[in-house]
C-alpha cells in the first residue's frame, strides 16, 4: 500500500460515507459533492490499496466482504483519534491524561470514589484506575512507579516519596442498636470485657491497634471476628459483635445503615491518613487539583 496521505485519508473518508449510505447518490448528497466524485474516489483508493472494495452490477455497487473489514478498521481508527484527543484536552487542562490512584481500604469506599468523582466532573476525559491494597503496599506502588499518587496510613517513612499528612482523627466505637452498650454516651476500654469483637484481618497483632491496646490494658474478650475491613460494619449490624475503628472508614460505611449506632471511645486511639507522591508530581495541576478538593473532603469528616 501507498503512503498514507492526505488525499488518502479523504478518500477513506468518503469511503465511510458510502458504506454507510448505501449508495453512491446518497453518499454524495451527504457529502456535497457529485456522484463521479464519488465514484472515481472509490476507484483511486480501491488501486492505492489494491483491494476491491465493491463489484459494479447494474449500475449498483455491492460491498465486498474486504470492504466490511475496512469499514470496521476505520472506525477502530476513528475511535483511537477521538481517545486521542480527549488526551490532548486532558493534558491542556492538567497537564497529564491519566491517573493511578493506590489507596488504602479504609479510605476506598467513599473518600476516594469521591476525590475521583470530583476529578472526573472537572474533566470527563481524565483516565483514571484505582487500586485497594495495604498502606505499605502503597508505598511500594508509588516508589517503583506503579502508581502516581497514594492514600496512605501514617506515619509513613520514605526517601524517594513526598508524604502530606491530611488528617489525624480518633477512633469510634461501632455497636448494633440492641447492644446493651449502645445506650452508654462513650465506651470505654474496660467495656469490652467479655464482648465478642469485629476486627479486620491483620496479619499480626503488632499491626492491629486495638488488639494492641486491649493486651496492654489485661482485657479479656469473650473471642473475635477477623474480616476484610469493607464487611465490618455489616457484621456489626447483624450483631456479630462490635468493632473500633477510624471515623473515615464508619461514616463511608454506614451512610446507608441504621442498624448501627456510634459512640466515642477512651481512651483515644489516633489514625492519621495522608497522601504520597514521587517528586516529579510535586507542581503537577491535578494534584493541586486533588490537594484542594481532598482536604475539603476531609474537613467534613471532622464534623
């Protein structure tokens, strides 16, 4: 095949046209041009591709099935043209296409879809994944690259990354409405004696701030249930049992639950959340982007 050139590219144009229309007298009423026009393009790029696109019978023009294929690889073109150019739009606007977002679960089920809702409103043409994994797995994505900006658990400890401490906040106590501690104004550490507790499934105690702070203070609990953190709220509501956990993670859970009920906990257990990035993102305009809307966000969590 020749060298794509422009006449090339109209001529694939009008090409369309008329597999779409049916017939070369209505692709040319499309096209505002004559039916010969027509006609001696389809013969111009049936020879440059050396392919016959139609046979001629009775003055009409049949497709042939190499005609279909080339209709199809067209709009396949067409459609990475148009990807392209929402591309271009994007990087105008913030000076990149796309965006890898890793963040931690307990920030995955309302905070985040939010910040990425608000980013996608700005600018629909924004390419955006989203993966859920560990704090220190998201370091780990964002140091070698894998990703481009973090949700993490502080504190974090990182000589290639930019860590921006967001928000600090202490822990609630979730309990299911019938619970007889549900009618107490704060939970206390000592409540917890002999109840069945919901925790998410860490790997150790070390890393599981509330089993940490039990041992510490000789409490005994009647047992546990470990769970993937995104199912702790529902096993509370089914009154599997009662949890601790970041404000953050119960509000996005609970927002449609009234099975729930919250309370304050002493004594306080700290979380604090924050976000990572390599240093070339540091003046990048979607994070400024991210930056203002997400402690926005997070101001309402405070409330």
């Amino acid at each position: 095949m020749a060298d794509v050139t422009i006449h090339s590219l109209k001529a694939l144009a009008i090409f369309k046209t008329l597999f779409e229309a049916g017939s070369a007298s209505q692709a040319a009423r499309t096209l505002g041009i004559t039916q010969s026009g027509v006609s001696r393009s389809l013969a111009q790029l049936e020879e440059n591709l050396g392919i016959q696109l139609y046979l001629r019978e009775k003055n009409r023009l049949v497709a042939t099935p190499e005609a279909r294929e080339l209709y199809d690889e067209i709009l396949r073109l067409m459609g990475n043209i148009e990807e392209l150019r929402h591309s271009v739009l994007a990087l105008k606007e913030f000076g990149t296409s796309r965006l890898r977002i890793a963040s931690i679960p307990g920030l995955s089920f309302g905070f985040v879809p939010s910040l990425v809702a608000a980013l996608l409103e700005e600018n629909p043409r924004f390419s955006v994944s989203l993966d859920m994994m560990s704090s220190n797995e998201v370091q780990l994505a964002v140091e070698s690259s894998h990703a481009d900006i973090g949700f993490v658990t502080l504190p974090v400890a990182s000589r290639v990354l930019e860590v921006e401490p967001w928000l600090t906040t202490e822990a609630v106590c979730l309990l299911p409405t019938a619970h007889p501690l549900a009618d107490k104004a704060r939970i206390d550490i000592e409540d917890l004696c002999d109840q069945h507790l919901v925790i998410s499934n860490q790997p150790s105690i070390s890393t599981n701030p509330l089993l940490e702070l039990i041992a510490r203070h000789g409490i005994q609990i009647a047992g546990k249930t470990e769970a993937n953190i995104g199912t702790i709220s529902a096993l509370v509501a089914n009154g599997v049992g009662i949890t601790v956990m970041n404000p953050v993670t119960a509000r996005d859970q609970l927002s449609s639950r009234d099975e729930v009920v919250v309370r304050p906990f002493f004594p306080a257990m700290t979380f604090g959340f924050g976000l990572v990035y390599r240093g070339e993102w540091k003046q990048s305009r979607v994070l400024a982007f991210l930056r203002d809307r997400g402690k926005a966000l997070m101001a309402d969590y405070r409330d």
